[in-house]
C-alpha cells in the first residue's frame, strides 16, 4: 500500500528530543498501538537521519503497512526548509525533510515539537470543538502554536507562536528591579528567561532563596514561605503579561497549556486573572486548560500533521 495513499490506516509519530527519539504507531481514530524509543544521535547527521529510518521499518515490519509520517523536532524549519535546532546540532542547516523522504522513499512531514502539541490538543484534546486554540508549552522552554479550525497556522518563516521570544514588559524589569538576561535563542531579554522552567528558578535564587530548584520553590509556595510567595506574584506578572500577548495577538478561544509548570496547580488557577492585568477593559481571557494528552501529545501531534500531510497529497 502507497504511503501517500488516503486508505492508509496507520499513520507513524515520531518526537525528537536532545536524547531520545520516540514513535508511536497510531490506528485511524489516532488510538495508539504501539510505541517505542532509541536514543537520539545528535553529533552525526547520516547516524541520526538512519536512526529515524530505522523506527519506520521496524514500524512498517510491525505494522505490514507504509504508514504516513509525521515528525515533531525542536527548533524550526526555516524559509528555505533548513533545521535551526539547538538540542539536536548535527541536523541544524541541513534539509531533513529532503534527505529523509530520500532515504525512505515516501513523504514526510516535520514541524516544531511545541506546535505538534496544539495540534494533538485541538484534534480531541483540550481544544477539541473550537475553531481558534493556542497550545503554549511552559517547562524548559517557552513555545507554542496555533490551530485554525483543527490545522497548524502555518508562516512564512514558521515562527507564528513563539511568544516566549517576545521582549519581557519593561515595566515589571522595572517594578522588581530585575536584569535584563540574555536567552539561548541569541536575544536579550525575552520573556523565556523569565517564564521558563529555569527562570522561575532564577527568579526564585535571585530574590534570596538560595536554590535554584523549581520543586523546592512549590514546596516552599505551599508552606507560605514569604520569598517563594513574592517569587509566585513576580512570575505570575511576567507570565501574565506573556500570556496577554497571545491572546492581544491570536484572540484564541482557548489556550491550552502544558509542560513540566503546568503541572503547578497554582500557576493554571491564577493565571486567567494574571492574564486579565495586562488587557485592557472589554477583553478577557479565553478558557485556560490543561492539556488532556500531555507528554503523549508529542508524538500524538506528529502523527496527525502526518495523516493530514498524507490527506492533502
């Protein structure tokens, strides 16, 4: 049976991460079958693109198929279909969508790991039913993306959604009396660096803690700890203010969230409010949830642009 072919049954998920690449072999309803891991070569491009290769024929051996495919990756695919990655360095400047469909003889999509999770989450997750959902990944790092009606928004230099490379407000730099950081994008003063897994962690060191550990931080925010409490108020205005440029900017309907922060019960509870600051009268928040598939939205995401890559062919 053609990869291409609209009857296939089986589609292929795959997740790239800087240590291990994930796939997951999905039936037609994006139920799971199957899944399994390797670890992610990342100083050798021929070793890392046969890696890949290798999860699709073991997956087309368990399968007795050629399922569509679909893979999430962090970083981008520039204007010209170039890798710009900084967990997986071997592959940043190189046309993995090329090369791989070489190598395998079929079609294949890619797209950033972050935006594969809105995906996962308006097909049948958490933004199911509405036509505009933004899912926004707060954990190591700060991305997003946007779906329209159950589809990537997809621009010109695929970047629509990296609201945490947006600047940080100058005014709350300046209300807590904060640096200005520099990110690992090469852009200085970002909201990641203050939004992000490790900036709440610097937020928490820098006001007196003496830790940069986030669970110590939640320990601490549920003992009433008076600098983990101004750490809290402090984060949830930077996150606030993050979070108003979504919805200034898309106007979404929902905004799902996820990663390793929203699973920090204060943070999801406060933050319509925290958003609902930095709007102006007239405007409020849209519905924040939780993600439904969570860390299976990886791979689950991936699977769907890859059955809807197949569709449109």
């Amino acid at each position: 049976m053609s990869a291409n072919s609209k009857n296939t049954s089986v589609t292929y998920g795959l997740d790239i991460g800087g240590t291990k690449i994930e796939i997951g072999l999905f039936d037609h309803q994006f139920e799971l079958m199957d899944s399994w891991r390797v670890s992610t070569p990342t100083h050798d491009y021929n070793e890392f693109l046969q890696a890949i290769a290798d999860l699709i024929f073991e997956a087309d051996k368990r399968t007795g198929q050629q399922g569509s495919i679909g893979i999430g990756m962090p970083g981008i695919l520039d204007k010209n279909a170039l890798v710009k990655s900084a967990n997986v360095h071997c592959a940043t400047g190189k046309p993995i969508v090329t090369d791989l469909e070489m190598l395998l003889g079929r079609s294949v999509a890619v797209a950033n790991d972050c935006r594969l999770f809105a995906l996962s989450e308006s097909c049948g997750g958490a933004g199911d039913k509405h036509p505009i959902v933004y899912g926004a990944i707060i954990g190591t790092g700060a991305g997003g993306g946007l779906c329209l009606h159950n589809k990537l928004y997809q621009s010109s230099n695929n970047i629509a959604g990296e609201y945490g490379h947006l600047p940080a407000s100058g005014h709350l730099l300046a209300k807590y009396n904060l640096p200005v950081r520099e990110c690992g994008c090469g852009l200085t003063g970002c909201s990641e660096a203050y939004i992000a897994g490790p900036g709440l962690g610097w937020l928490y060191n820098h006001f007196g803690s003496g830790t940069f550990s986030t669970i110590q931080f939640v320990c601490d925010l549920r003992d009433k700890n008076p600098i983990a409490l101004k750490t809290f108020a402090c984060y949830m205005e930077f996150l606030g203010s993050a979070f108003s440029t979504l919805v200034l900017s898309y106007d979404p309907d929902v905004i799902v969230v996820g990663g390793g922060l929203s699973k920090i019960e204060e943070i999801i509870d406060a933050l319509p409010n925290a958003i609902n600051a930095h709007l102006f009268d007239g405007v409020e928040s849209p519905v924040i949830s939780s993600a439904v598939f969570g860390d299976s939205s990886g791979v689950r995401g991936a699977a769907i642009l890859g059955r809807q890559h197949a569709d449109n062919r």
